[in-house]
C-alpha cells in the first residue's frame, strides 16, 4: 500500500478497521525520525511492536502481520511514499475502512478515510502426516497444516485414522486441536460427544479405539506442526486405517485430505 505526503511529515498513522477503532485492529504508525514501523497491540494501551523497513524482521498481532522486508519508505521533493507488506488474519474478515493519519511538527491532517478493503485470509491447506504409513499400537504422528498467508490464520486441526472414508467419524480415532484453546480433544465412540484436555495435561483422554499421549505444537514458516502420540487398541480397532487431516480457519477449512494409512496390530 503506497501513499504519498509531503516531506515535512514526521509520522504517517494508518488504520485498517471495521470502524474508526484502534482497538482490536491493524493499526500501524510509521516514525520517520527513528524510521520504524510500529503495529499496535490488540490493546493499543499495551504498547506495539516495531520493525524497521527492508529489515528481515515480522511483526503481528491478532489481526494482521507487518513483514518488514518488503515495506519500503521513499522520501522526494514534496512526497513520502510508504509502502506497508501487510498480511491480515482471517479471524479479522469482512469489510474494513481504510484510514490514514500525516502528521507534522505544528499540524496534522487529522484521520482521513482513503479507502476500504475487504480482508479474507489464506488458503488453509492439509499438508502432511509423518510417519505417512506404518503399523503399531503407540505412533507418534506429526500432523502439518499451514495457510499461504500466515500461519496465524490456522485456528486447529481435525485428524481423524479411521477404516474407509473420512464419513466413518464413530468408533474411530476422531480428534480436534484447537489452537485458540490450547486443547485437544477427542471424538466419543458416537463421534459426535467431545471431550477435551488441556495441551500438557496429564487427564485420562481416550474412547474404545484410542487414546491421546503427549502433545505438542511448533510452527515453521506458514505452517502449524502438532504432534501427537496415539495408543491404539486391539483388538477393537485392529486392521488397516486411512489417517485424513482437515485445517481449520475461522470461515473456512481445508476439507478433509488423505495424508497416510496405519495398521493397528
């Protein structure tokens, strides 16, 4: 997004919101005497996070990510253009106003409305499971999901190792991560009750066919790895399994995608 101003501005405050409201949105200052870009905090009275153009540095919140490599700010003889690398969160969808702020040493144009976006996040994708294929009672599988914008879009995972199609949710290993809750959750025999445990809880978590053992999450780039150690019972779910994967989004999903197979002793 380039915006040009005139030399003398000191600072250039933009504003991405459904309504005029820094509070839960993409609100960015640019400081021209220290040249920082600063993105505000959910809460704006907590303070921002800083990073300085063409710099490798990223910089989020909740509603969107600044990525400093390929923000830019040129100066000329009577304009500033500043160019802001913003990818928004898809948790922060639907239309938004865009608002722009120049200030000066003694004045300042006030906010002005310059435009309006709509913002619809990523593509969440189901990326893959390791190990792809294998048999036993207690695999540790690494489930990958990520989004092509950032990985803050993804808000958990469904994984699911179950006989046939990925419609067999009952009496199969059927389970929900939900990052925003920091949970797992896994699916009763009917496939529909869930029950659910704190990440690094040590409660009992299991139905006929399986239960969850550690868990773990880390993200590389646009994507969200979680692992899971699974124990499997047997005989009641013994014979060969598909294991499918489905990324979550808040508006969206990634549907559900064979990743690998698994056989139960």
């Amino acid at each position: 997004m380039s915006r040009r101003l005139l030399v003398v501005i000191v600072a250039v405050a933009m504003l991405f919101a459904a309504t005029f409201d820094t509070n839960n949105a993409c609100s960015m200052v640019y400081d021209r005497t220290r040249n920082t870009i600063s993105l505000a905090f959910d809460n704006p009275a907590n303070g921002a996070a800083t990073l300085v153009p063409g710099t490798p540095a990223i910089i989020s919140n909740h509603q969107c990510s600044v990525r400093g490599a390929n923000s830019t700010v040129i100066a000329g003889t009577t304009q500033l253009v500043v160019t802001v690398d913003i990818a928004f969160n898809a948790a922060f969808f639907g239309a938004k106003n865009t608002y722009l702020y120049a200030a000066e040493a003694f004045s300042n144009s006030g906010w002005v409305t310059v435009g309006t976006w709509n913002v619809t996040g990523g593509s969440p994708t189901s990326d893959s499971v390791s190990p792809a294929s294998g048999s036993g009672l207690s695999p540790n599988f690494t489930f990958t999901v990520s989004d092509s914008a950032t990985d803050l879009n993804i808000i958990g995972m469904n994984m699911l190792v179950t006989a046939g199609s990925p419609a067999n949710l009952a009496n199969a290993c059927y389970l929900w991560y939900n990052r925003s809750a920091s949970t797992i959750g896994l699916y009763a025999n009917d496939g529909v009750t869930l029950n659910t445990k704190g990440i690094g809880s040590a409660s009992t978590l299991q139905n006929s066919q399986c239960a969850v053992g550690f868990t773990t999450m880390t993200t590389s780039g646009n994507s969200v790895l979680f692992t899971i150690n699974l124990v499997f019972k047997s005989p009641a779910f013994q014979g060969a399994k598909t294991v499918y994967l489905q990324a979550l989004e808040p508006n969206t999903s990634s549907g559900w995608v064979a990743r690998g197979t698994w056989t139960v002793p």
